[in-house]
C-alpha cells in the first residue's frame, strides 16, 4: 500500500538544483524522522501540541486520515493526470515524508519507472538515510535531491548520516547532489558538512536557509548565502515559502 498525503501542481519547484522548474508533486505520508529541530510548531487532529518539520502533516501518522492509500501505481497515475497541462510535461517530484521508505514497494518501482520510460524527470527528495539499492536503468536516471540532516534537526548521527545510502546515489545517479538546511544559531553546521563531504568528496552541495515562513527565510538566507560565498557552496532559496509563506498544496 502507497500512502500520499498529497498530490498538487503544476507549480514551480521552490528549492535545490531545480528551482523554478515547472512541477506536479506526490507527497508520500510517513517518515522515520520527525526533525523536531526544526521547531514548526503545529497541532495534531487529537489537540496534542508538537514540534516538527514544514511537512508535519505528512511526517505525523495522527495525519493519516487526511493522506489517500494506493494499492497500484496507476491508480496515482490517473490522479496526476488529472492536474497534468495539456502543452508540456513538468518534472514529477516525489517528495514527503520520506518517500524511500517505499523504496522496496513493488508498486512504488513501477511509478517511478512509468515516469522515467515516459519521458518525465522524476525527482526523489529525501533525507538521504535508508539503505536502497540503485540497480536499474530507470533509477539510475533519477535526480536524487538529498537532504542530509545535520545536528540542528536533533535526529541522532547514527540515524541521520548513512554514508553507504548516500553514495549508492551519489555515484549512480550523477545529477544527484546534497542538500543541508542551515540558520543562524548552529555555528557548528559548516564543521558538520565538511565531516560529511569528507568522505563523499565528489557531491554537489546545496546551502538553503531554515524556516517555514517568509519572514524566516528572509531572516536566514544572509547568513546562508554569506556562507556559501566563504565555502564555495551554492546557494538554494525557498522560493515556493518566500512567494507562498507557509500557505500548503501550491
Ligand atoms: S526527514 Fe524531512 S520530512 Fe522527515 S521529519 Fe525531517 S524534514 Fe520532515
């Protein structure tokens, strides 16, 4: 079974190599992080006040009552379609959650693959942290944007940082990059990259700043970019918060 929280667009690709890219997204529900670092605060259906990600709502099984359940892949096909522009094909995002944790679903490869044989550029983010095995020509054909936690995510290392996962992608796919989500408060983060990067040296790395709304990332993107500049990494924004803020499905 595929559980998708969501499934919107044609709207642009907000963040990393792509942005600005016209784009559909299928947002999977379910993660094995729950990044409380990132301190968006939100409520579950039940009242419960938590800490979470931007993405709580696919991340939070309380959620999973909003989120839809596909037993076959066409079955989320056919809700693409619905929303696909008749003059031209946007690249198709899988996103969550995190979407690897299906990476062994039958039905999950078939997705991925009808979009490949078609034609699409198919995208996966995710944090870069299970095991999976890049085996096939249509996998290897898939833009991997990975989001690597670093401590501010208050994920443990062991779990966050899995360097066999991130080579199988690093090295098979070789439009795949790296992702790190930085603010102002964690002066260790560039140490934490250039301990990561140290045994994946030949990665493309993303600098983007943290926040859920517009006014964070307008806060946060000096020091990023500041950062970039001094460490020769690329700048990424959040375009869909700065233009959207925090408003979901856009
Ligand atoms: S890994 Fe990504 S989706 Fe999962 S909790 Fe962390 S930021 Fe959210």
């Amino acid at each position: 079974m595929l559980d998708v929280s969501e499934i919107f667009g044609p709207t642009i690709q907000g963040e990393g190599k792509k942005i600005g890219t016209p784009s559909i997204f299928i947002r999977f529900g379910r993660c094995n992080f729950d990044c409380n670092g990132f301190g968006v605060e939100y409520t579950t259906p039940s009242g419960v006040k938590k800490f979470g990600c931007d993405s709580y709502y696919a991340v939070d099984s309380e959620f999973k009552k909003f989120w839809k359940s596909y037993e076959n892949h066409l079955e989320i096909v056919a809700e693409v379609e619905k929303i696909l522009p008749a003059d031209y094909k946007p690249d198709i995002v899988i996103t969550g959650g995190e979407p690897m944790i299906y990476w062994k679903n039958e039905e999950f490869q078939k997705l991925l693959e009808y979009y490949v044989t078609n034609r699409f550029n198919v995208t996966i983010e995710t944090n870069g942290s299970l095991d999976i095995d890049i085996t096939k020509s249509y996998q290897q054909d898939i833009l991997y944007s990975i989001s690597v936690k670093l401590s501010n995510a208050n994920e443990s290392y062991k779990k966050r940082v899995n360097f066999r996962a991130l080579e199988e992608m690093i090295t098979k796919s070789k439009k795949s990059y790296l992702k790190f989500v930085i603010d102002e408060n964690h002066k260790n983060s560039i140490e934490e990259i250039k301990d990561i990067l140290s045994k994946l040296p030949n990665a493309q790395v993303f600098l983007m700043p943290m926040g859920d709304s517009k006014d964070e990332i307008v806060k946060n993107s000096l020091y990023v970019i500041e950062l970039c500049v001094k460490y020769g990494y690329k700048y990424s924004d959040r375009l869909h918060i700065r233009v959207w803020d925090n408003k979901r499905g856009v």
